[in-house]
C-alpha cells in the first residue's frame, strides 16, 4: 500500500504540474487533467497512510521511527506546512483564480497609466499592463514549481542513477562517469543558458526544464556515489553477493533502499535552488517568456512599478521567500529524520 500510495503521489504532482507545459485534457470545456491530479494526490496520501499499518517497508522515507522524529522537529514541521500552503496556492490556486491571467482589463490601469489597485473587482489589483494581479500569481506559481520540480526530476534520474551505477560497479563505469560530473561541473551555467536563449528564439518550459536538470545532477551523482561505495562493503551485502543475488536484485533489495534517503534530502533542497534559479533567469529574461506568468517574470515586470505600486514586488518576492524557505526547512528535517545514525 505504501509503493501504491508514492506513485499515486507522483501521479497526482504530475497531473497538477503538466498543464503549466500546455498539456490539457479539455472535455466540455472543462480541464480535468489538474482535477484527476488533485483526486489522484488525495488517494495515495491516503493509500500511504493506510499502508503504515500494514507492516513495515525497507525504504527509510516509509520507517515510522523517521517520521517520529520528523513530527518533533518544529522547524521540519513549519517547513512541511509551509510546502503544503505553496503547492495549493500553485498547483489548485489556477482552478479557483478569478480571471485567466493574460486577460487584459480597461479599468486595470489609471488615467495617469499606473496599475489600479485592490478593488472587489481585482482584490489584488492590476499589474503593469492591467491584467489581474491575484490570477498571475496562482497561474505564476504552477509555473515556477512545475519548472522547479520537472528539473529536480531529471536531475534526480540522472544523478541518482549516475551515482548508483559507479559506486557498485566501479572500474571503467566509475571513472566514466566521475569525468562527466567534472565536465559538466566545468560549464558556466550563465554562458550556457545565453547561448541556449540565442539558439533558441522562444524555449518552451520543457526546454527550461531539462536545461536546469542537465546542468544540475552532478551534487545528487556524488553523493549518491559514496553513500552507494560504502553500502557495497557492507556484510549483508557481500553474503547476497556469495550465495549468487544478480546485481539487479543487490541494488535493489540491499543498496537502494540504503541510499535513498541522502538522494531524497538532497532533491528536496535541489527543488529550492531550481526555484531561485529559475526566478533569476526569468528576472534576467533568460527563462520563461511573456506572457507566460511566473514569480521571477512578475518581478521583472514589476521593477519599474517599484515607486508607485510596491506589491508588484512584495507580493511574488514573499511567495518565492516562502518556498524556498519552506523547501530549505523540509531539507534540514528530512536530513535529522532519515540519519541511520538515530
């Protein structure tokens, strides 16, 4: 119940994400991929919870003694709260937000040509060219989390799976890959995402996606390499290997579960530093494009407002704050939770 409850968690975060890429299930003019997403999530927390009843699990996420600790841990609680907040506000805010976020509005703007403020018909106000403020930073929010998550994932893939397979198998896999982390680690991030813009006169979301997690799994492979070179060494371990276990069924009956725990810390703080990043780009007009919303290009478009309308600065700043705050603190929380050393 546990395994079923995780993936239909990641089926639910998949739902919700994909339409911030242009992908929709529209039927009767209703979009039912974000709402399957939604019912989807709710049923593997559910699936999961149930499990724990079941019996225990070998994975070190699923050990109640973990989330025993994780509970006492007050910031790793304030964290995880505040993680729940932003994903609602990203992921179920665009279904509830009151007007499409690139509509235009007459009365969003004054005589004198600055945003409107709050009123009942915005409650937030407009922004700099009178579209509704509250519905660009619901619709933002799936943007920059959708981006932030899909980059983690294929980091994630890359560097757990990197890590994996040189630190069991060493010799020539491990000095390949090793020399591919250096590489990589040698490019400049910047140039790169330059040069992609260059290329690429308007990148989809996608394209940022996988630009962000090829240049950012190299942390994860590392890691992972050397939780992976002592697990190896283990004795339980080397007895699987004597009575004849194939190497599939080492990884993933022994090893895996072992290194789990590390590799998930790790892309809970990566899902941080992809939202800065992406903000940054988005700011420096290297990420998303208008007239996409996200937090990063909200404040770009808001920056020459600063003087007259200071929430179109305050208010996407306080959000990416949040969640990196959040994201940061669920980090630290997860890292006491899952020590073997408790």
């Amino acid at each position: 119940m546990r395994r079923a409850g995780f993936v239909g968690i990641g089926l639910g975060l998949l739902g919700l994400g994909l339409p911030a890429f242009d992908v929709t299930l529209v039927v009767r003019d209703v979009d039912w991929l974000p709402i399957g997403g939604l019912i989807v999530l709710c049923l593997g927390i559910l699936a999961y919870w149930e499990g724990r009843r079941a019996g225990r699990s070998g994975l070190a996420l699923a050990d109640p003694r973990a989330w025993r600790r994780f509970s006492k841990n007050r910031g790793a609680v304030a964290g995880g709260v505040l993680v729940v907040a932003v994903m609602l506000v990203g992921f179920v805010g665009p279904m509830l937000a009151p007007h499409p976020p690139d509509r235009i509005f007459d009365e969003g703007l004054s005589e004198d040509g600055t945003p409107a403020g709050p009123s009942a018909h915005m409650m937030l106000g407009a922004d700099s060219i009178g579209r509704d403020e509250l519905s660009r930073l619901l619709y933002g929010g799936r943007v920059s989390l959708g981006v932030a998550l899909g980059a983690v994932a294929i980091a994630g893939l890359l560097g757990f799976g990197a890590g994996l397979v040189s630190g069991y198998f060493r010799g020539l896999a491990d000095r390949g890959l090793m020399a591919l982390v250096d590489f990589v680690l040698s490019l400049p991030f910047l140039l790169v995402a330059i040069a992609l813009n260059r290329v690429i006169e308007n990148p989809a979301l996608w394209t940022l996606c996988l630009l962000l997690g090829l240049l950012s799994w190299t942390t994860l492979a590392r890691v992972t390499r050397a939780k992976t070179l002592q697990v190896r060494e283990l004795e339980y371990v080397q007895a699987a290997r004597a009575l004849g276990a194939t190497h599939a069924r080492i990884l993933l009956r022994h090893v895996l579960p072992n290194v789990l725990g590390p590799a998930i810390v790790i892309a809970t703080t990566m899902i941080a530093s992809m939202i800065i990043v992406e903000s940054a780009m988005s700011f420096l007009g290297l990420g998303v494009k208008p007239p996409t919303a996200s937090w990063g290009s909200m404040l770009r478009d808001g920056q020459e407002y600063l003087q007259y309308a200071p929430r179109l600065i305050l208010l996407p700043g306080a959000l990416i704050v949040a969640t990196v705050f959040g994201f940061n603190l669920l980090g630290e929380g997860l890292r006491d939770a899952l020590d073997p050393k408790e």
